[in-house]
C-alpha cells in the first residue's frame, strides 16, 4: 500500500534500499532522511523480500549487481507478483552501456542511475517517479467526490467533517482511494492493506468492509465500496462510474 505524502519540498515515503554495499546503503540512507523520507535497507534480494512482506514500500531503489539473486532478476519477480506489480523502482548500477540500461528498463524498473552518481540527483528522481504514481496532491491529501483523506495526519474527512473509522478500515480505505475504480479479489485486498506476512482468513476482508461502509453511512458515501460479485470490491465514487 502507497503511504506517499506530499510536504513542501520533501515527500514523506518508505523507500526501501536494496544494496550489498554497506557505505551505499549508509550514504542513501542519510540522504532519504534528509529529504524527509523514511528509508529501510536491505543488504540483498531475499532480505528485500521479507522487508517487502512487512511492509510494502513506496518505491525500491535496487543494485543490479548482487551475489545471488541479481537486482536485474528481483525486478522481474516483483513485477510478475500482483502485490508489488505496479511497486516503483529505480535501478542502480555501475553499468553504463545502452544494452544494459535496455536490460534494465525493461526488467520493469521505472528508472535507471548509473554509479557514481549524486545523492542530490538520486532523491530528485525519487521524488519525481513518487509525484507521478501517487494520486496525492502537495499537501499529502487525496480527494475524490465528498471524501478527502489526508496521509499525513491519518484524517478522513467527509464533506469537511471528520469521519470516525478504526486503522484497518483506515488503511483500507486509502488503498481503495489510491486505485480508484479497480476490482480487487479478497486476497489482493489482503496481501495490498494487511500484507503478504499476516495470516488472516478471507472473510476477514468482508469484516472490515462492512465497519468502512458504516463510517461513511451517517455522509451518504457508503455505496462508493462496490461488492464485485464472485469476485471481490472495488471502490467507485460517482465521478468515476460513466
């Protein structure tokens, strides 16, 4: 789940660094702080994936060249999985060759640095791909029709007034604003809002649709969570539904 929030000039996100370099790691690390943004690390591709299971991120900066599992084929796997398919991730690499940046580009990475490169740069480019894949605007709010939710103070509001809701539903919710209008299967929905490492059994997902539903009757925006029958739920404000 995307928890991007627009600050100024600084974006708040979970960037996850996946590097077998420690002084690589250490110098992104200090630069994402700096820009405001939240870093974790990884020291190489099966770290990467269980940090991914405990959190998905909201972009991946990736080294290709790594013992074991390279970079280049971790790419491929989170672009084959439904839980990270449309994850943004920007590959690093000393390669400069054309070839490999056509490798690289078309593993599924949204962009490509070659090293050396300047951190300065780096956290631009983090930044623009994190504008253009999240749907909130610089005040970290997303709003659709009578509903604005704000990712930076956790506030829901309907037609200006807060509306009550529990974290899960919370989350929920900002997930179903960030793809609106797309179906989602019980399990997408919990691999997307609870994550691939919780086990929970599927029914839990109505549960939870049924407490969001409730927060947003007393505003006359619980039909906005549309049941797909035989397949799952989707979010749908009335702007969207031609």
């Amino acid at each position: 789940m995307y928890a991007t929030s627009l600050s100024g000039p600084g974006i708040n996100a979970d960037v996850l660094v996946v590097d077998d370099e420690p002084a690589i790691r250490d110098m992104l690390e200090f630069a994402l702080q700096r820009a405001g943004m939240s870093p974790r690390t990884a020291a190489g591709a099966e770290d990467a994936l269980h940090a991914i299971a405990d959190k998905r991120p909201d972009i991946i900066l990736l080294d290709w060249m790594m013992p074991g599992i390279s970079g280049l084929d971790l790419a491929r796997r989170l672009r084959r999985e439904d839980f990270t398919r449309d994850l943004p991730i920007i590959m690093l690499t000393a390669r400069t060759a054309e070839d490999d940046r056509v490798h690289g580009l078309d593993s599924g990475a949204d962009d490509y640095i070659t090293k050396p490169f300047s951190p300065r740069e780096l956290v631009a480019r983090v930044k623009a791909i994190l504008r253009r894949t999240s749907p909130a605007d610089e005040h970290g709010k997303i709003t659709v029709t009578g509903l604005t939710l704000n990712s930076e103070s956790h506030q829901v509001l309907a037609e200006g007034k807060p509306v009550h809701m529990g974290p899960t539903e919370y989350r929920l919710l900002e997930f179903f604003m960030q793809h609106t209008g797309k179906a989602y299967n019980r399990t997408q929905l919990l691999d997307n809002v609870w994550g691939t490492n919780v086990y929970v059994e599927e029914r839990t997902v109505d549960v939870h649709i049924r407490r969001l539903r409730k927060a947003l009757h007393p505003y006359g925006l619980d039909h906005y969570i549309q049941t797909i029958r035989g397949h799952g739920y989707r979010f749908l404000p009335p702007r969207d539904n031609a």
